[in-house]
C-alpha cells in the first residue's frame, strides 16, 4: 500500500513540476516566470513534506488537487472553445 501511494505521489509532484515548467516556457515575462518559480519550488516542497509525514495523506491531498485542476481545465477548455467560435464568427 506505501509503495502505490508513494507512486501515486511521485506522479503527482512530477506532474505539477512539468505543467508549471510549462507556463513558464510559455509566459516569458521575468516577474511572472519568477512568480511560477516560487510557486513550483513552494508547492513540490509542501506536497514532499505532507508526503514525508504520511504518503497516505499526501495522496489524498494529491487526488483533491487533480480533481480541482480537473474543473478548471474545464472551465479554461469551455472558455477556449468559445473563443475559438466567436473568432471564427468574427473572421467570417
């Protein structure tokens, strides 16, 4: 049971890390790439330290995290596709 929630943790701290190197690839701005940086670095810490109190906790945590990042890419994926239509309404 530790060895599941140990890679379940693993995968969840690898999986913030590579989404939030993203944003910083994609929004070069300095202060927000320094902002995104403090975030990462704040966040995998916090989450590796619930972890090392107790890799049950730190998954549960973990699932709540991906279940509200879920209804935000939602929300953003919504969002997108109807911008998507009105620009294309727009454009003709």
């Amino acid at each position: 049971m530790f060895s599941f929630a140990a890679a379940g943790d693993l995968i969840v701290i690898n999986t913030i890390k590579l989404a939030i190197e993203f944003l910083v690839w994609l929004i070069p701005m300095p202060f927000v790439d320094s902002v995104l940086e403090i975030l990462n670095k704040s966040l995998c810490a916090g989450l590796a330290a619930i972890y090392a109190y107790s890799p049950f906790l730190a998954l549960l945590v973990s699932l709540m995290l991906f279940i509200v990042y879920s209804f935000i890419f939602s929300r953003v994926t919504r969002y997108l596709r109807y911008t998507k239509s009105e620009l294309a309404t727009a454009l003709g």
